[in-house]
C-alpha cells in the first residue's frame, strides 16, 4: 500500500484529492490537508448517505452561533452536537458509525461523544483507548484535547489512571499519557498546577526517559520544556538526575530538546 504524504501547501492540494477529502473517502495525509477539509461539506456527505439529514440544520446553526469558527472549535461543536442529536433521536448506533468511518476527521468527531459524555473519568479514559491508539496523527491528538477538561478537572485521579499507560507496548498509548497532561500543550487550555508544580508528573515522565519511539521521547521533552518556562530548576534538576542514570542515547535526545528554551 503506498502512503500519500499530502501537498506542501493547502493551495497544492489536487481538486480530485480535495474532493475525496470533503466526501469523507480517505484520510488526509498530513496537517495541510487536515487544515483544509471543508468539515460542513463533510458533515453533510456523512448524514445524507447515512440517511441522517434531519440533524443537519440544527448542527450548522450551532456552527453559525461560533464566536471563533477555526477547525478544532468548528470540528468539536459538531462532535458535540452530533451527540444532542443521537439523544434526541435514540440514535443508539450513531457513535460507531463515527468511530469507524474511513475519514479521520468524522472519527475526531466520535471522541467528543466520550469527552462530553456523563461517564467517570476512568470510563472515559477507557473508552478513548482505541482513539488514543488511532493510525491518524489528527485522530490520536484529538484523543486527548477531546478529554482535556476531564483531566484538568480531576488532575490526581488522571496521573493515577494514566501511569500504567506508560507501560504499554503501544507508542501512541505511551504517548497520550504525556501528551494530554502537558502544562502548556497545543490548541489547548494550559494545566495551571503542573505548571507551577510539575512534580506530579514525575510517576509517569519518569518510565518514558529512555523511551525507544521518538513520537513519545518528543513528547516527554516538550513536556520538559513547557515546564521549564516556570519551572526552570525543576527541568534542570531532572535531567541531570537522568543524565547520571542513562546514557542512552534516547535519553540524551530528550534532555538536548527539553532544555531548549533554557539553553535558548
């Protein structure tokens, strides 16, 4: 199977490439593309061939009410109120149909449904699994930005349930317990407390310090360097500590790109 890797550009993306993108028949391939889906258009295609049209007119006017309609706000609020309708509706098959489509983006969709559900964190954390462990890079990231609030709001209990993730023999697993606890983070609300105290964290950037995939050593070292912009001597410290226990060269890369900002 060849893998597409997408235009330089959103202007370089082909018409026929565009179009199967707003249809929802392939993935994108990269950031560009995923930039450049038309997620009305989308939603449309997706309701119309599921035979779903009648929940359109509402999800758009909730899109339309948007004070800031860029991709990840326009994307969630369709999550979201794609699941108002499954409830107004009974739709009871609705979220597998989104789990499981082929475009990457009506899967995003689906993990708002576990973000915005009323189950406990622990439900959710295992319910976002699969998404967690998606073969989408826009899947995977949405994973956990979808349960961001969850975690902030229940930081403790988080680190607790995530710990045992960094074992698992799956990257993308081991990298979601990093990534969704990030004190900064991308396109996301900042983790106030781990940004100031960031010790917490240690139980799970700890396992992760000599990591042999470098999509979670990445990960780990912008952990390091979103804290060391207020916690500059707790990123010190810790890589000194690593720099002693490991000389792997896994763990040198960590250190080089998570003291960064510090070295400038």
């Amino acid at each position: 199977m060849t893998v597409r890797k997408g235009a330089r550009t959103i202007a370089q993306i082909p018409p026929e490439i565009l179009e199967q993108l707003n249809n929802g028949s392939i993935e994108s391939a990269n950031l560009n593309e995923w930039l450049a889906i038309n997620p009305k258009q989308l939603l449309e295609t997706v309701l119309t061939q599921w035979n779903r049209k009648d929940y359109l007119n509402d999800i758009l006017t909730d899109i339309a009410n948007l004070k800031k309609q860029t991709v990840t706000v326009v994307n969630e609020t369709i999550g979201v109120s794609l699941l108002t309708q499954s409830y107004l509706y009974n739709d009871t098959t609705l979220f597998e149909k989104l789990a499981t489509h082929p475009s990457d983006t009506v899967r995003c969709w689906a993990t708002y449904f576990i973000g915005k559900s009323d189950h406990s964190l622990e439900e959710k954390l295992e319910r976002m699994r699969p998404f967690a462990a998606d073969s989408h890079f826009g899947v995977r990231e949405i994973s956990w930005i979808a349960l961001r609030a969850d975690i902030t709001e229940n930081l403790e209990q988080a680190i607790r349930l995530l710990t045992p993730w960094t074992a698992s023999e799956n990257e993308y697993i081991r990298r979601f317990a990093c990534e969704s606890i990030r004190p900064r983070g991308v396109w996301c609300k900042h983790i106030e407390a781990l940004k100031e105290t960031p010790e917490p964290a240690i139980v799970i950037l700890e396992p992760l310090h000599s990591d042999t995939s470098k999509y979670v050593r990445d990960s780990v070292a912008n952990w390091l360097n979103d804290a060391s912009k207020t916690r500059p001597d707790f990123v010190v410290n810790l890589c000194k500590k690593w720099e002693k226990e490991s000389q792997s060269k896994e763990t040198a890369s960590i250190i080089k790109r998570a003291l960064r900002s510090i070295n400038g």
